[in-house]
C-alpha cells in the first residue's frame, strides 16, 4: 500500500508564489487527476511529488517518510513530463534498454512488450528517436514510465499528440496499472478524458487548490 499525503505545500520561486498551502492525500488504486490551465500549479506539483524540486514551505510524504529529508527520491516511480529527454542517435528500444539497465529489474522481453503495449510496433522500436513523430515520442514516454510497474506513475498531458485510437490505448493502460494497485497521477486539458478516468480530481488555480472532488463511477459526484 503506498500513500502519499501533502503538507502544507508552497513554493515560491523569484518571490512569486507558485503554490500556496497544499494539502491533499493520496492512495494505492486509484487515478488522482490534476486540472487547471496552464500555470496553475499542475506541473510545478508534479515535480514536487517526484522530488525533482523541493518545496519551500510544507512536506511530501511518502509512506510516511519525509521527501527530500528522509528519502531522497520515492522509492517507485515512473514519470512522464513535458519534453522527455531521450537519446535522438538511440532507437527507441535502446533508449528503453538504457533506463531499464539503471535497476536491471526487467528483461529484454518485458521492454519489447510495453513498446508494443503503447502501440510502438517491432519496425517503430527500432528506428531512431530523432525520427519519431511527437505522437510516437509521447508513446515512448509513457512506456519509460510504466515499464517496470512502479507503485507510482506520473503522467503529465499524456493524450498530447495523440489520436483518438492513442488517446483509448492510453486510458486502457492507466486503468490496467490502477487495477494492479499503482497510485496513478495525471493531469489532461480534455475534462471528459480526465473524468472518465479519475477516481478524484484536484483542480488548481493560480497555485490553489479551488475544489478537490470525489468522482462516482456509478455516476454524480462529491465534492469535499
């Protein structure tokens, strides 16, 4: 069972206030959906659950231990953010190979299987990043994040780019990786995707959380 409980978060960058006084908790099984326009806060929280940056004010806690002070980094994680970096002279299983030799928890099947899994058949796998489309390199992305079924996953605009039959693969993999119990985190401007798929949904304005509602699967909704 992970948890992942925020205190008091704010971060102030410049002397401008990016976010003010977070606070939310967040569990195993299920998908937690971030919505606001750009520059409300959606990715700058992101970063911070990740550990990539710290907040100025207020803690993450994950499992209890204090990120950044008891723990470095969470222990699981997989993320996708704006602009990933991959290797452009790599192919795109290469790049995968890379990352995945880093814990060396998974096997060259597994790594062909979740390029095929997000729709990056044996021909796109193999040819080279800086030839991908930007629908192919959000695909990427999203496999570098869900590859070694980490406890937390992290998807920033995963849609972007994509299609329809793309948009579908996605929220078919996010309701795959939630049944098998990861704490899912996205944001998405498509409100109906978004719904479709959270379980809650924290919406931010100007670095504020303005509502935080409980979705109902079996239809309406409560806010809290």
């Amino acid at each position: 069972m992970t948890k992942i409980e925020l205190k008091h978060v704010s971060k102030t960058i410049h002397k401008n206030e990016v976010l003010h006084d977070i606070s939310f908790m967040m569990e195993s099984g299920k998908i937690y959906g971030f919505q606001g326009v750009n520059g409300s806060g959606k990715t700058m929280l992101m970063r911070i659950i990740i550990g990539l940056i710290h907040p100025t004010n207020g803690s993450v806690e994950i499992n209890g231990k204090v990120l950044g002070r008891e723990l470095e980094f969470p222990e699981s994680i997989g993320f996708l953010l704006e602009n990933p970096a991959f290797l452009d002279r790599y192919s795109g299983y290469s790049n995968l190979k890379l990352l995945a030799e880093i814990q060396n928890n998974i096997s060259d099947a597994e790594i062909k299987e979740v390029l095929s899994l997000v729709g990056l058949n044996e021909e796109a796998s193999k040819k080279k990043y800086r030839k991908y489309s930007l629908g192919m390199k959000q695909r990427l992305g999203i496999a570098a994040a869900i590859m070694e079924n980490p406890d937390i996953i992290i998807l920033d605009e995963p849609t972007n780019a994509l299609d329809m039959a793309g948009v579908e693969l996605v929220k078919g993999i996010l309701q795959k990786q939630k049944e098998r119990g990861a704490l899912c985190i996205l944001s998405c401007h498509d409100l109906p995707v978004l719904e479709s798929l959270s379980d809650e949904i924290i919406k931010l304005e100007k670095g504020k959380i303005i509502e935080h509602i409980s979705l109902s699967k079996a239809g309406g909704g409560t806010e809290f």
